[in-house]
C-alpha cells in the first residue's frame, strides 16, 4: 500500500484549494510512476480518512482527474490510474524543487554568436557612472506625464484602443508626429510616411530585416555604433566600412564599393556621428543622396541626438532633402523625455512603410496604444517643446562645464573637441595612457568608465570613449573630473 | 537676378523662427541647382530689403547657412554658395509639396513574402464584428490601473526605472511572476526563468529565432495559428504537420519524423488546441514530454487562454511537467486584461532566457518598466485574480448563450462542440454551406464574420471558423444568432 498520508502534503495556507492540491500530487506520482498505470486507487471515504479532509474534498479531486484523463472512474468498481499514460522519463535529481534548474537545456537552441550581451548600468551605483549620452532621467516631467496618461485612459472616445489595434502604431499619433516632424526637421510627410516603433532599436532592426539578407553588403563608418553593427551583421550582411573623418562619413570610396558588391543600404548617424560626435557637411549630404539615387541603395538616417544642438539650429538631416524616397528616417522621443517610454519612429516612402508594418505585426503585434495616445497629447500640448528647451538650456551648462574642468585639469591626458551637440564628449586618451589600463583604477575611486571595447567594434585603435555629460548634474560633473584627473595621477605613479 | 522676394515665401505664423525659414528656402534653392556653386548672395541689406524683414535676420540666416557649410562668407566680399557642393539629382515632380510619395522607393527593399498583412479590425463597426477570440475589453479595470501606474511613476524608489534597464524586463515584475505561474500552473521556478516580453507574439518570434534555422523542422498542428506557423516560416525552417484529433496534436508520427529530419521544435497549444480548442489529452502530453528528451527538440508551449476554463480546473501546462529543460513555456496577460497592455512572459531554463534576452536587446532595446511595475503590483494586490474570477463567470455564461442559440436556431447549418474553455467556439459549416459564401451575404446585413482563409492556412478544407464569444455581451449574442441564422435562410434561396 503506497503511503499517501505521507507522500500527500496538505497546506490549508496555500492558495489552491484542498482538492486540487490532492489531485495535482497524484498526478505527479503517476508521472513518475509510483501509481502505476491501471492502479487502483483507495475510495474516497477511505482517502479522506487517509488524509483527514472530507469527502467531498476527495470526490472533487477524483473528479478533476478523471476530467483531465489521469484516471477512469468506473461506476460500482472504483477508481483506475489511466492504463494508457506512459511514465515521464527523467532523471530524478537531488533537489526536486527546482523543475528548471539553471543549467543548459537538453535541445540544442540555435546561438546567434553575432548578439553579445551588453554591460548593463548598475543600479544605485555609489559613485559615479559614465554612460553612453543619455538624458538625465532626473528631469522626466513625471506628473504631468501619469496625468495625461490617466487622462487618455478613461476617455470614452479611446476605448477602442484597449483591443488589438494596427502594427503600424496609434493613428492620433501618426498624423501629430508627421506634424512635427515636418515644423521641426524640414520633412514634408503625411500620416502614411511614420511606423511607430519602440524606439530607434526597432527602427534599425526592421530596416535591416526589410533591406538586407545573407550576401548583401551595407556601408558604415569604421567607427559606428556598435549595436547597429551588430543588428545589420545578423541578417547575414557583410559590413564594408568607410573612413570617418571631421566632416563626417566619407563618400569618395562608395562608388567603387557599389561597383563591387550589392550594396543595399548605407548607416549614418549625419547629424552627431555616433560616436565621434562629428557633424555630416552639407556636401557630404548631398553626394549622399546622388550615389543612393545612382547605385539603388537606402540610406538609413538614425537622427538619434536631432534635437540636442547648442550652437547654431540644428541641421535638417537627409530626410529633408530627399525627393527620391532613398531615406529611411529613424529617431525617437526616449532620448528627450526618458529612455523607459519606447516610443519611436521611422520614416519613409509609405509602401516601406507598409511592408515594414507588415513584418512589425510578427514582432511583438502592435505597441501601446495608450502610451502613443500619451505622447500625441503631450507633443500636440506644446510640452515637448517646452521641455526640450529647459533641457538644451541645462545639458549646455552641462557641457561648457565638463569642456571647461577637462582643458583646465586634464589636458595632459586627453584630446577632445567641444561637441557643437549631442550628449556626450568623444574623449581620446594620448600616448601613453589607454582606456583599458585606466578603467579598472577608475573604479577603485568611483568612477565608472564605459567600455572601451564598445567603440572600436571594428578594432582600429583610437584610443577614444563616449562621456556622456547630460545626464551628470554640475556637482557630478565637478566630482567626475576630479576623480578622472586623480586617476591619471595614480596611474603616472604606476608607471614609475 | 534671380527673385527672392517671389521664391522665398515667410510666415510669422509657422513655428520656425523667419531667420531658419530665410536660411531653409535658400537650402533648398541651392540643392536643386538654382543657386549654382560660387554664386554670390546679395548683402545682408539688401536682401533685408527685398524680404521686408529686418537686417538682423538676415545676418542670423546667413551665419546660420555659414555653419551648416552651405555658404561660405569672406569678410569684406560677400556670401557665396559653398562652390564644392553638388546639385541633387532628383526628378522634378508635380507637386513638389510632397517629398515622399506614395510610390515605390527607387532602392530595392527586400520583400520578404512570408509575411502577409492581416485584415484589422475595422473601428467602429456598425453590427456585430466576429473575433478569434478576445476579451472583452469594455470590462478592463482602466481606472485601477491608471491610478497603480501613476503612484509607481512618482515612487521615489523607481526612479531608476525611468532609464535604460535590463533586456530581460523588470525585476519586479520577473519575481512576481514567478511566485504567480508557479502558484497557479504547478510550474517551479525562479526570476531567472522568466523573461518579460510585450505579449505571447513577441516569445513566439524569440523562441522561433533561437530554435530555427533554415534547413531546421518544427512540427505543428495540421491546423495551427496562422501567425504561429508564418512566424516559424520566416526563420527558413520547414512545418512538419501533424494530424489533430478530439485529444490534440497526435504524436505517434513525431518519431519518424524526428529521424528523416532535423527537428528542432513543435510547437503546442496544449490547453485548447488553436483553432479547434481541444485540450490535449494527459497521455499525450507525457509521450510529448518523453519523445523530446530522446531526440533532443524543445516544446514550445504557447498557453494563450489557460485562465479561461469553465467547468473542471484548467489542466496544468506541460511546462509543469517538465524536468529537463525542455519546455519553452509561453503566456501574456493582455488576453486577461486588455490587449493594449502589452506584457506577456517567456519561461524557460535560466541558460535560455539569458540567450533571449541577448536577442531581445536587438529587438526593441527592452520592455515598458513602468507598465511592468503596474501590473506587477496589480497581481500582487490579488487585482489580476479577482479580475480573473470576475471575468469568468461573465464569459461563461456568454458561452452558455450562444452555445444554447446555435443548437436551437442554427443546427441544420452547423456543427460545433459546447467548448470547455477559451474564448472561441470552433465552428465547422454543414455541407454544403462555405465560410467564403456566407461571409459577403452576412457582411450585407452588417455581421462582419472571420476571415475563413486563415484558419487553413494548410489547405486542409475543414470549412471552420472560430467564433470568439467571449468579446459580446448577452445582447450582441443574441443579435449575431439571429442575424447568422438569416444569413443562412437568405443562403437558401440564394441556391434556390
């Protein structure tokens, strides 16, 4: 006689009722195969004895079983393990608690090599921490954000955006962002030119789906932003990199390059080159959209840092000059507010549009409705506008502070031009200090560096980081380049 | 001399400042040519005069144009057109209003065919719009969640969740979800299973991904979901079909298969199969269970209505059962909720959820922190369960209904089982009645029936549909029955 009352372990605190505690447990000892198939189990007067519950608790247990095919409850003879149910192999292992352990699964899933995990931010650093050039999430407009959102929730002539709605993103804000786009970057579009996306990543992704496949060559810089890099490579596309130099993206070898391979498409980040920071001149610009127009090829413009320019306006990007629909546009609205809205956008003839939506909907079907309800609201309001302004006016104190502390304390060690825009300096260590000696005494103080790695994905030796300033207030500012400046010091006496 | 005066059109009602409007127009004269290179532009004075605005103006515009490299001003002689800048090529079109057409771009984007665009729910239809299967989402508690959102939007201690997070989702969220499947689907895990995605359509992408390769296998169902089997299609691998029968996918073939091809998959809708929403049976969930660890594929188990079972408790997923790491467990909470929500999870061992989130930070980045938190306190509250309940009951008794009505007024034209759970009844047309010819005569009296093609995406001829009842309410029930059952009167004298 199997032991139940032992084996059966009843809790009055769990939330599952008792009877589907009892047959979830004799279901499992017939997967492992105590009950063996066609055992017959004691009756229910007698179980209930066993495991000193009611009847009626056991009735409805045996009930659930037999409706769940685990055993045959036959009138007048009682009830039968199911003869048909083959026993569950497995290796029996120590703890059985744990049904997944963390070790590899026994199939053997396809590894993509191309995806490498990124260093994510620490939470709650203590110190200070350098990113890429992202806002200072600090000065997310919160309130105002949950007030609108509320607001768009309970509106009754919104409730039909609660359903399953078009991959192509929230109708109201289509039209609002082809609108802006149009006062504020010199595009001429419609409703029918914008895919909301989840922000630039998702823009990238799908126009590397839609333009690239194994044996197509896309054009970067040889220094690029690694994570569209990578997002071009896993179609199976072959990087050709052009040189990078104070005007930008150089266009002189595109031709051969397009003689030679099928170039479908060409990555620049025109406004702020990612990640030198350098600004795509005007006749670059132009040669650009001639050779697109010539070879067949897409551009596709990530205008992640559009909106951060201190000096002058900033530059209309290619969209706005193109006539021949040879541009994809991407950017997003994370960078100005904060990067947990994903809310972003891509740009383009309407019938890339529309293939782009198509494939969307196999992505993640559709995004939220409510949030792209929210933002319509808030650009429409006039608040985006307001808050860009307040926080160019803050990032360029930012800037002309950081500027000033490295010229004045640490020029012996670093080489950088004063970014006109964007969020961050392109600092270059001189002879002999290097980012990968001088990152880990960094962290002993404090202070941490991004990853050198990062920005030389194409391994040319530059000897160059990404400090992004934005998101540091004046006093961290003043307490990061104290503590870069003693770095150096220290690693002068490591040296000796 | 050409005629600025006429050419250059301003507005103190546009939002760009006159200065960047001056500067912009002369942009765009210079790219089609009509100012050729080394022209030189008049003085600041007297183009101040031909504008009517004042010299200042004009000075910032051209100091504007001087950066951006489109002029080249030397002091003492004037402002010339920067002379190394090329014309843009493009084809003068009509109505130059546009700059993306609705045309075709000129570079050749890649078309991938798989995808086929899906009919959308039209908005505000005037009658009955039949779905696959949906909540309904007039009964979302909208206010609970907006108000759980804004009190975790202003929480001091979420404040870092308004940044880049990590690509597996929050943490929260993650850790709730774990105590909530393991409490209420007999799974055994930890955070590390699980990754937050946007909804089961976005786990079915990342599982399809890392599992399939071209040249792999995945076997489904001969009727599967249709998203499903594209989604799979897309990877380059091939669908194995098995027959389903009234106990699910049937497994004995799966051995076969497994050894005349590189089987990496099935994929199972083991709770009600989709469309047909039979549960698969307790003996074949074990066989599947067994035949995946002898040839080494994973079971991807897409559970997209276990909370929604009506008579006996919901059967435990195979996921449950699994202790070797086999299972790829797949849910969302919008089907409970609303779809607008987009949070949904993927379980599986701890090594597999790492490699997914590598792939899904190439995706879109990361999820909503801000929604996650949301719902992670609504499960936590007990908000979801009580929900949950609430639901049930109404779907229920939808389900009675219409279950009732058909058998009374429509079984001369249907067949179909009463379904045990799910949101949808699987309904098959008598002979000789077709889905394709009913479809166009209902739509006249303003009942919008599924779409039958995609429910066969294999060409299998079984004349089903699926009728989603869980979305009407009493009233609607009636009104599609009796509008349905006229449909078919109509039908008769049609082939009269």
């Amino acid at each position: 006689m199997i032991p139940f009352k032992s084996i059966i372990q009843l809790s009055r605190q769990n939330s599952n009722p008792l009877f589907l505690q009892i047959s979830n447990q004799i279901i499992n000892l017939i997967k492992n195969g105590t009950l063996r198939p066609a055992y017959r189990l004691p009756g229910t007067r007698a179980m209930a004895e066993l495991l000193e519950v009611h009847r009626k608790t056991v009735i409805a247990a045996y009930d659930e079983l037999n409706m769940q095919g685990w055993i045959d409850m036959i009138p007048q003879k009682g009830s039968y393990v199911n003869s048909k149910i083959p026993v569950l192999n497995y290796q029996r292992i120590e703890n059985s608690e744990l049904v997944f352990e963390k070790k590899e699964s026994s199939f053997h899933y396809y590894k993509n090599q191309d995806f490498i995990a990124v260093e994510e931010r620490p939470k709650k650093v203590d110190g200070i921490y350098i990113d890429d050039g992202i806002c200072d999430y600090r000065l997310t407009p919160k309130e105002e954000l949950a007030r609108i959102y509320r607001n768009q929730i309970s509106k009754k002539v919104n409730l039909d955006f609660l359903s399953y709605n078009s991959a192509h993103g929230n109708p109201i804000l289509r039209k609002v962002l082809a609108e802006y786009l149009n006062n504020t970057r010199g595009l001429k579009i419609e409703k029918e030119n914008v895919l909301i996306t989840r922000g630039s990543q998702m823009g990238i992704h799908i126009s590397a789906h839609l333009c690239l496949q194994k044996g197509d060559s896309i054009l970067v810089g040889e220094t690029n932003y690694q994570t569209a890099d990578i997002t071009f490579q896993s179609t199976g596309a072959n990087l050709i990199r052009l040189k990078v130099d104070e005007e930008g993206i150089t266009t002189s070898e595109i031709s051969k390059h397009c003689k030679e391979n099928k170039v479908r498409a060409i990555y620049v980040t025109s406004h702020h080159h990612h990640p030198t920071t350098v600004t795509l001149s005007a006749e670059r610009r132009i040669r650009l959209l001639n050779l697109s127009q010539e070879y067949g090829f897409a551009i596709i413009e990530d205008d992640y840092d559009y909106d951060f320019h201190y000096s002058n306006s900033p530059i209309l990007p290619l969209a706005s000059h193109d006539q021949n629909g040879n541009v994809i546009y991407i950017g997003s609205i994370c960078k100005l507010v904060a990067p947990v809205f994903r809310v972003g956008y891509l740009v383009a003839p309407s019938s890339f549009v529309n293939e782009a939506a198509k494939y969307r909907r196999y992505l993640d079907r559709q995004g939220d409705s409510l949030l792209e309800l929210t933002f319509a609201r808030f650009i429409k309001n006039g608040d985006l506008d307001r808050h860009t302004k307040k926080i160019l006016k803050i990032y360029r104190e930012r800037r002309d502070l950081i500027c000033e502390l490295l010229n004045k304390v640490c020029k012996d060690y670093v080489l950088f031009e004063k970014p006109k825009g964007g969020m961050a300096i392109w600092l270059i260590l001189k002879s002999p200090y290097q980012w990968e000696k001088i990152k880990p005494i960094a962290a002993k103080k404090g202070l941490f560096l991004p990853d050198p790695k990062k920005y030389d994905y194409a391994k040319k030796g530059h000897n160059g980081v990404r400090i992004g300033f934005a998101s540091l207030d004046l006093e961290e500012i003043k307490i990061f380049v104290e503590k870069f400046r003693s770095t150096f010091e220290e690693n002068e006496k490591a040296l000796k």
